[in-house]
C-alpha cells in the first residue's frame, strides 16, 4: 500500500457504481495500435481499490464484490475514428514542473500512436475557451515541442478561476474538438466535471479526460501526482540554505515556508528528505504558540541545546493564529486567500527572543515560486509522458467524465464525482507523520496549555 493510502478507512471506501466509467458510445474501430503487436487492457481488468486486510474485511464477510478501478491502457477497439478526430489541451492553475512533458507526451501520442494531426492547445486555462477572450488556439505540432520538456511552466499559459461554460462549449463545438484534456488541480477537475455535465446536456460527443496536476499531492485516489517529485528535490536547496544560516548563527533561525494550502504532504516530505529540520507545521496538526508545550516553549529548549533551529511550515498550516482583517477574501478560483504563516511566525519569533533579551538572527526563505516554474525532473518526467499517453490511449476509447489516476502503483481511470468529492490529507495517526516526528524528534502535540 502507498503511504498516501493510509488515510483512507475502510468505511470510505467508494462503492462499485461510484466507480464505473462513462462512454460516449460502443467502440467499434479498431485500434491503429494493433500494427505495433500493442498488448491491449479490456475494460473488465480492474485494480483494487483496498489493499489491507482491514479494509476489505467487510467486503468479503458479506460477499460482496470488492470494488476496483478500471484499469488504464489502450483498447483493442475505440470509439473515434483517428483521421477525423480533433482533440483540444488546456492548461489551468498554478504552475507546477512537468506541465510541458504532459502536453508533449499527449501531443506525441495522438500523432505518432493513432495517426491524428488536429491537435488544438487553447491559451491561457479556461478562459482560453470563452468566448474570444484570449486569441484563438494554437495548431500543436511535433516540431513545436523539441524542447517544451526541458523547459519549466507550460507552452499554452494558464489561468484561474471559473468561466462561463456556455461560451466554452461553443468554443469546443466551433473548432470542431471531439475530445478535451483538462490538465490541473481540483479547481480544474471540478471545471472539467461541469463541462461535462453540459455537453451531456446538449447531447455532444465530447470526450472530457482530466488530467491531476498538484504539487500539493492532495488529489484523491492518486498515490502521487507529477511535479512532487520535483518539488521536494528543489525544496532541499532552501532548507540546506536556512540550515546553514541558522547552524552558522549564535542563536539561528533557520524558517522556510514551502506549498501546502490543505495537506501537508510537500512540507512532510521536504523534511524526511532532509534529515536536518526540527519542526514541521503542517496544516492537519494543530499548534498553538504560547503556553506549556506551545511551539515557543519547545524552540526555547532546542536553542538551549544547540543553539540554533530549522523550522519548515506549510502555507497553510496555523492559520487559525492570524488575526487580520479581510480574512473572508477569495482568489479567482473561489478559494480563501491564506494569510502569511511565514512572515507572521518570523515575527512572532523575533518578539519571543527579543522580550528574553537574547540575541539571535532569523532567515527567512520562500522558494514557492522558483520551484513551481522549474522543468521536470527524470522522475517527474517519465511519469508524465505515461499519464499523458494513458489520457489519449482513454479519451479515442471514448471514456469520459474521468481522471488518470494512480493507485496501488497502476494507473487507473477515476470518474471526476470521486476525484473532486474529499481532499487527500496526511493522517495524524498514520505513517507518515510518525516518520515526521521520529525524525524531527518535535512532540506529537504543540497545543499549549495555558498557566
């Protein structure tokens, strides 16, 4: 089982209908695919959802089947026909490493796999496909891409927020695009799932095949999204660099902020990867500052032992803390904007030691925005190039309303009700927060009491 799954309980576990796949139509052409001797999936191979025996006790106590994800991969036979089909890519979101290997891989894949040559890339997220609002999309050919992957960002831009879907899918049905890959987060996925429900409405085949980008690594039923990899290597230079400053300081401080708005799969990872840090504050694991076992109290004794602290904080964690006003504010994508945890514990720690009358210095690093903007690493890398041809190999088969996913280490067709219904978070109680705490050597708990 992947580490990520240990959150999920048993009880949580999605029923079999939850996780059939919609098809725009029978598949009746074979596939191009057969000239290269492929070995082909059938929709009836599956991949387990539960991989524990406590979480499939229940199943097979009462006989019930054990539900399973359709497997992922070309099929024998699809559903459009490749020298007629149009397909089209959109880009929405942050940026995150190993957005142009998704869309070189998808690009590759249409062509060089199923001969198709109208491949559409509209601009700028979502809004590229309202009505007229950025320029019209760009002809994606092979020769455009010699490089894209071995650069950061994406070649097609990127947006927030949500647009309106009537001027979208008059988008879609006037430059002809039979099938859509949505590339981005949550935000993304819950827009792909109302395109969806729209062209249904209007009695289209189109295609609409997520594909789960977050750096965050907090999608559901995906072990571990593109771009992790990447930004956990990238993360050690500004720990390595706020450790040194802090071990090369009387009394150093050594604070990184890093991604993380609701789980702190990056700012837990960043630190096993680096051995070196003391605290790690994430968002599931509450904390207070004052009073008996607060985190001051705490930072107090680990200076008193060696003189110096590294602490790494996700942005999201300790946002109850911040009093300001404004707190309601959203982004363009509906979210709450979050305070600065960063800056509000930098100076919190700064009064702390100033009102003890001891001297110290604090370093204060956020790489946030280096490391979204960088290419992808070799990992990150290949697995994108996979996700991307796995969405072609499904959207030609006609499957729709879906997201590649990855879980129990294959990749998986996930129906997008189930891939936006919960966000994935670190479970206080499971591994990978233990493997935090062993490392860190940080209390299991940092809410103080008050005198």
């Amino acid at each position: 089982m992947s580490e990520d799954q240990g959150a999920v309980k048993p009880k949580e576990l999605p029923q079999i209908e939850e996780l059939a796949v919609e098809v725009l139509g029978p598949a009746t052409i074979d596939s191009p695919l057969a000239k290269r001797d492929q070995e082909f999936t059938s929709d009836s191979q599956g991949v387990l959802v539960a991989s524990e025996r406590r979480q499939t006790r229940s199943f097979l106590e009462s006989g019930k089947e054990l539900p399973a994800f359709e497997a992922a991969g070309p099929r024998s036979r699809i559903f459009f026909d490749p020298s007629k089909v149009s397909c089209g890519i959109v880009t929405c979101g942050g940026l995150c490493p190993g957005l142009n290997d998704v869309i070189r891989s998808i690009i590759l894949t249409l062509r060089n796999g199923y001969g198709v040559h109208r491949v559409l890339g509209f601009r700028y997220g979502y809004a590229g496909l309202a009505a007229r609002k950025y320029q019209d999309p760009i002809f994606l050919e092979p020769e455009m891409l010699r490089t894209a992957h071995q650069q950061g960002g994406t070649l097609l831009g990127s947006s927030r927020g949500p647009q309106d879907l009537g001027e979208m899918i008059d988008t879609l049905v006037r430059w002809k695009v039979n099938i859509l890959f949505a590339v981005g987060g949550d935000g993304t996925l819950r827009g792909a799932r109302a395109l969806y429900e729209e062209i249904r409405n209007r009695n289209l085949k189109i295609s609409v095949i997520g594909i789960p980008k977050t750096i965050d690594n907090d999608l559901m039923w995906i072990e571990r999204s593109f771009g992790f990899a990447t930004a956990v290597e990238e993360a050690q230079a500004a720990i390595t660099a706020a450790h040194t400053e802090a071990e090369c300081a009387w009394n150093g401080i050594g604070l990184v902020i890093l991604m993380g708005r609701h789980s702190g799969f990056f700012a837990a990872s960043a630190s096993l990867t680096s051995g070196d840090v003391d605290f790690c504050l994430v968002p599931e694991v509450a904390f207070t500052l004052e009073g008996r076992g607060g985190l001051l109290e705490h930072l107090d004794r680990r200076m008193s032992e060696r003189n110096h602290a590294l602490v790494v904080v996700a942005e999201g964690a300790g946002q109850s803390l911040i009093k300001e006003a404004g707190d309601s504010k959203r982004d363009a994508s509906g979210n709450v904007k979050l305070k600065d945890i960063g800056l509000f514990l930098k100076e919190r720690f700064a009064s702390h030691f100033f009102q003890k009358g001891l001297d110290f210095t604090i370093k204060y690093i956020d790489p946030s925005y280096m490391i979204r903007s960088l290419p992808a690493n070799s990992m990150d890398s290949s697995f994108c190039l996979i996700l991307g041809q796995h969405a072609v190999h499904a959207g030609l088969a006609g499957k729709t309303n879906i997201m590649i996913g990855f879980w129990n280490h294959r990749f998986t067709h996930v129906p997008l009700d189930l891939a936006v219904g919960k966000r994935k978070q670190l479970d206080p109680a499971g591994e990978v927060w233990q493997r935090v705490l062993d490392a860190t050597v940080q209390p299991s708990s940092m809410v103080g009491v008050q005198p």
